[in-house]
C-alpha cells in the first residue's frame, strides 16, 4: 500500500510504495535537482533502512547534481580503478558506452567490467570500510520489452532468516576473504591492477554474518560473488563449497527484486542489508549507459563477536 507524505520544505506531495514483496519502493513527486533539505534526507534515510532499494522515478540529473545530491547522505567514495570510465572520480559510467559517447565491443574492458557485475555482490564489500549506499542513474536504458537488463536485488536480511538454524550456527564465526582483485581470476583478459590500485585496495576478511547497531543488533548475511568464494580459517574446497551453497541460496527468487529501467530513474540502495547484479543482455545490440555515485560507510562490518557488538549487547 502507498503511503502519501509531505515533504517538509518545500511542502511538496510525495508517495513511497513498495516495488517487491521482499525489498524495493519507488518514490514519486520529488524533483532531487531542486535542493534537498536534511530533514527530507533523514525520512529517506528511514526509507532505505525498511525497504533496502528506493526508486526516484522521472528524474533529469547532470552529473553535478547527481554529485550533490549524494553528498547529502554521506561522504562520497573514490573508484579504486585508474582510468576506468570515469569522469570525475567519485563517478563510475556503468556502461558499455565510452565517455565520449562510442558504443564500445564485448572485448573492451571495460565491457568485461560490466559482466564482473553480474555476479552477486554488494559494492566495495573489498574495503575494510565498505559502502553504505550506491546511487545508480539511468541514462540510456532497454528499450520496452527487450531482454534483460534489469538489475536484481536480494535481501540479505530475509536471505539470513530464512537459513536453518545449523546453518545459522555454521556460519556464525566464520569470515569471508574479499579481494578487488578476484575479476582477474573470473575474467583473465582484464588487465592487471596497477600498484596504485593494489595498494588502495588490499584484500579483506569479513564477517558472513553482519550485525547492525544501529538497527537493534538486526543481522543480515553479508556475501558476496564477485569479489571471493575463499572462507577464512577452511580447507579451500570445503570453503568454496559453502560459499556456492550460500550463493545458491540468496538467489532464491522470494528474497529478491528485479528493477526493469526507466531514462530517469535514480536507484539508490543499501550495500549493508543488501545484494545485487547486472542482468545479461545483449550488449553488442543495445547501448547502456547508467552513471554510479556511492556513499562510503562509517563503520567496519561487525560480526557476532566483534567487540562492538557485545559492548551493544547484541
Ligand atoms: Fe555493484
């Protein structure tokens, strides 16, 4: 059901309603390249943390106000990569489309980027501070009815719920090696990080499962595909098992929602309680073009024995 509500200032009407049964809302009637107040960012904030996935629909972003419109949930991450498809580097063109506007072939890497994406992950889960939000802006979408494209999302809280209780019990101290570097294992044909980029990004171990403080010790699974299939402390085989097993089972389809792109649509989403992936589609016929902005997290990911966790009392 919609819930109608009232945009404190300017008053303006907006309504939220949910896109899926387990995560996702599209919120019609705000217009984000006008300003945005804190409070409205607050109520948002709220938004993101019930529903995991927030749609604004029929928006008309420069890549300024794109920019300036993140900024207002947090301080913005840097893109690890030299040279990608960036522009400014706090922007990353999700896109099969250069910056200067050529439709570029399968081969280019930065295609293969793309196709790193379709697995199941959550962005930047390789930083030791990973990312709260990512904001994803739809500039050249599908066109109605063709194949694929869409963008998935599975909620990790509901994934977490649903696990057995042995299972629950079997993953609780155990930690997950993530590495930016785990593409290059996928895909061999991208080209190798430079030092830079090796030293901006060194693997890390996280927990599976993550407990939120600020949301009443709620835990959700935290795991990702792209970036890892290697659980710390395991015989490598034992560990890559349980990593497909756990895999297999966030893909379920009642713990997900998958997004058929508008031009116009502002994505955000929450990369704590959430997973997500770029859908197959034919990327020699159709263009796709999507600009990323993303709000870096405040704190490290603090599983069941974290000392923060029991200082909570969770
Ligand atoms: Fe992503």
């Amino acid at each position: 059901m919609s819930q109608v509500l009232e945009r404190p200032s300017p008053t303006q009407q907006y309504t939220i309603s949910p896109l899926g049964a387990a995560l996702g809302a599209e919120v019609v009637g705000l217009d984000l390249a006008q300003p945005v107040g804190a409070e409205l960012i607050q109520l948002m904030k709220q938004a993101l943390n019930q529903y995991g996935v927030l749609c604004f629909r029929k928006q008309n972003l420069t890549e300024q106000q794109q920019i300036a419109f993140s900024r207002l949930w947090g301080p913005l991450e840097d893109f690890p990569e030299e040279n990608k498809t960036v522009a400014a580097p706090t922007v990353y063109n999700v896109a099969n489309v250069s910056a200067e506007g050529e439709h570029l072939p399968d081969t280019d890497h930065r295609v293969i980027f793309q196709k790193v994406n379709a697995l199941w992950h959550t962005d930047s889960s390789y930083r030791y501070v990973p990312a709260y939000a990512s904001l994803l802006y739809g500039i050249e979408v599908m066109p109605a009815g063709a194949e694929g494209g869409r963008t998935g999302f599975s909620s990790m809280v509901a994934a977490y719920e649903a696990l057995s209780p042995e299972m629950k019990a079997r993953i609780e101290p155990l930690h997950m090696v993530h590495s930016y570097e785990h593409g290059r294992r996928v895909y061999g044909s991208l080209p190798p990080l430079s030092n830079f980029e090796k030293n901006a990004v060194p693997p890390v171990s996280q927990p599976l499962v993550r407990v939120h403080l600020d949301s009443g010790g709620r835990r959700s699974l935290y795991i990702t595909a792209n970036a890892g299939n290697e659980i710390s402390g395991m015989p490598l085989e034992e560990g890559q098992a349980l990593h497909a097993q756990l895999v297999d089972h966030i893909a379920r389809p009642e713990f997900c929602y998958f997004h058929t792109w508008e031009k116009g649509d502002l994505v955000v989403w929450d990369n704590r309680t959430t997973l997500h992936k770029a859908e197959h589609y034919d990327m020699a016929r159709y263009r796709r073009v999507f600009r990323r902005t993303t709000v870096a997290g405040k704190d490290p990911v603090f599983g069941p024995f974290s000392q923060a966790v029991k200082a909570a009392g969770y």
